[in-house]
C-alpha cells in the first residue's frame, strides 16, 4: 500500500503552481487508465513513437511529434537535431568537431535558470551559445546582428522566468529566423496555447508535458516534419539517456487529448476561488491579501500577501514548510515582502489549511 508514511514522506500541499520541484501536477483518472495499458503491454517502441506522434500533429495541426521526457530533453534534442542535420555520424559523435555550425543564438534576457541554466540544455545538445542583446532589452536588430555563418539556429524561450520588457516578439524572431533561412525553436515549456507558435512560424516548439497540459512526466516537440524526423533519430544518440517509458508515452498522449477537449481552469474561475481566500487571509493581523495576474500576462490569477509587520516573507515562506503537510508557495517576490499562492493544483480545504497555518504562524 502506498502512503506517505511507508516512506518517511512529508504530505505537500502546492500552492506554487506546476513545479518541477512538487512533481508538477496531477493525473486525471483517464490519464492513469491509459499509463496501466502501456505498463502492462508490449509495444515496437520505434513505431509507438512514430504513431503516438502522428496522432498529436494531426490533433495539433502541425506537420509532426515527437514525445520526449522532458522539456528540457526536447531543448537538447532540438539543438542537436538541427546541428546533426540527419548525420548518422553526428548522432554517434554528437561533438565532434568536424561540425562547426554549432552557434545557437538566444536573446541573453530568455538565458534564465529555470531550475538548470537554459544554456546546460544547449551545450548538451552541442551547441555553443550566443547571447543577443542585453540582460533587459532584446530587439530584433540584437537578434539578427548576431548572425553568422556558424549559427544554426534561433531559440526564443517563452516564460514567466524570463526579462519581459523591452524583448522582441516571438513574431519578430520568426521574421528574423526566416530572412536568414534559420529554424527558430521555441522552449514554450509552461505555455497553455499548442497551436500559435506554430501557426506564428516557428520550426519547432517544446512544451512540458506535466505543467499545462497535466500530464504524466513528459515533453512535446512539434513542427516541421523534417527537423522533428531529427529529432527521433536522437534516440539513437543523447536521446538514449533521456529515453520515455511506453506508459509515459500513452498517458501523456491521451492528457493531450483530455487538455484539448477540456481545457484548462480559466482565470475567472481562479479568481472566484480565490475570493474567500483572500478574504480570509485580509482578516489574519500582519497580512494585506489581493488577487494579482500572471507576471507574463497568462490567464492565470494568484493571491498576494504582502507581510506588514512582525515576521518577513522569508520566515513566514520557511515556516509554512516545516510542519506536515508542508505548503510550498511562489517565492519570486520574497524580497519585496510578498507571497505569492497559486491554486491551480490547491482544493478548498487545503486553502482552509493555509489560512489556519499563516494564522498560527503570525499569532
């Protein structure tokens, strides 16, 4: 019987939002359901992948798929396919230096860590990187200065980790990667939308398979069928240390299905959850609660608590992960006194239960 207890675990309560740190997200039951048919049947794992992505494209209204292990897998992957080119020998020597076009330009406010470094990803695939641009401000005539005959290829990364002002539109990046007869790919890891960046022009996209869409431990690599052909040839290189279980492979394909008939919570429905929560937070001395939207413009809706008095946001951050459960919070804006709580993955009574612990904490 599994259980917290059997193995000495603490009981988490995720008010952070789908981080890798909690294990992102939960599974629907469906999802489940089609992770035990792949766990207890055999399959020609070339042809799985082959077909499950087959599916996605046609489900994603692209050219070709390929599931992966994980968004940061699919960054390495991507780079090395482009790189690589097809080369057998490439997918055996995967640093050789008999291929030289190795450069891969990245504006240098998208060159964040987001848990590793986005640049670890590109030199593991095997590229060099090249930063374009400022820590705050990118154009596109940053981006297209920076071309060389060494460049293979442009990486845009969509995230609320990265420098949001000042910075160049993915629509820019596509016109720049185009002019110069470029791949733009595009890390869209916690993205919602699995059509725009490909309709906007980019060549491959990557999504996390467990944020958005809410599934299993996986990634998603769409676009043009030849680059994506690329990529499942890595399978026989640095993809082999990166290998997807086949139950991975089925539960992330039918919670793609699941996201694109459902959906995710809107952000009306987030701040109508949230209301009474902020309310009652509003109540606890020391505390000023409110509803605040995704820094990068998400339909995404938080609440902020701003510590006044008495205990910083630090200590009150580090107490609420000491008891069991323990509840994990966003802790971007700590230095400026403030607590961020997502509840996409937080039911009614675990927010009665933070309510209860910040007022333990502040009495």
């Amino acid at each position: 019987m599994i259980s917290y207890e059997k193995f000495g675990l603490k009981e988490v309560i995720n008010a952070s939002g789908r981080m890798t740190i909690l294990g992102v997200s939960k599974v629907s039951e469906k999802v489940l359901e089609a992770q035990r048919f792949g766990g207890e049947h055999f399959f020609e794992m070339s042809d799985l992948m082959v077909q499950t992505g087959k599916y996605l494209a046609d489900l994603l209204k692209t050219e070709d798929a390929q599931i992966v292990s994980s968004a940061s897998a699919g960054i390495a992957q991507s780079v090395a396919a482009i790189i690589g080119e097809g080369s057998l020998y490439h997918v055996y020597h995967p640093y050789t230096a008999k291929i030289t076009k190795r450069e891969i330009i990245i504006p240098k406010g998208h060159n964040v860590d987001y848990g590793t470094p986005v640049e670890v990803m590109i030199q593991q695939g095997g590229g060099k990187v090249v930063e374009a641009g400022y820590a705050n401000m990118c154009s596109a005539n940053h981006l297209e200065m920076m071309v060389t005959a060494e460049t293979a290829a442009i990486l845009y990364i969509k995230s609320h980790h990265t420098v949001q002002k000042s910075m160049l539109s993915v629509e820019e990046a596509v016109e720049v990667a185009q002019r110069h007869g470029l791949p733009l790919i595009i890390d869209a890891a916690a993205e919602e939308d699995l059509f725009s960046y490909i309709q906007a022009g980019a060549d491959l996209v990557i999504y996390s398979g467990a944020k958005a869409i809410e599934g299993p431990s996986a990634g998603l690599i769409i676009g043009k069928q030849q680059y994506v052909e690329w990529v499942r040839l890595q399978s026989k290189g640095i993809g082999r240390s990166m290998k997807i279980g086949k139950d991975n492979v089925l539960g992330f394909t039918q919670a793609v299905e699941d996201y694109l008939a459902h959906g995710s919570e809107s952000g009306k429905a987030m701040k109508q959850r949230l209301a009474p929560f902020i309310s009652a937070v509003n109540q606890i001395p020391a505390l000023e609660a409110k509803i605040v939207q995704d820094g990068a413009g998400r339909d995404i809706y938080r609440a902020s608590v701003k510590a006044l008095e008495k205990k910083s946001a630090r200590q009150i951050i580090t107490e609420l992960k000491e008891e069991n459960p323990a509840i994990y919070t966003r802790e971007y804006q700590a230095n400026n006194g403030i607590i961020e709580f997502d509840i996409r993955s937080v039911n009614e009574q675990e927010m009665e239960k933070i309510v209860q612990r910040l007022l333990e904490i502040m009495e």
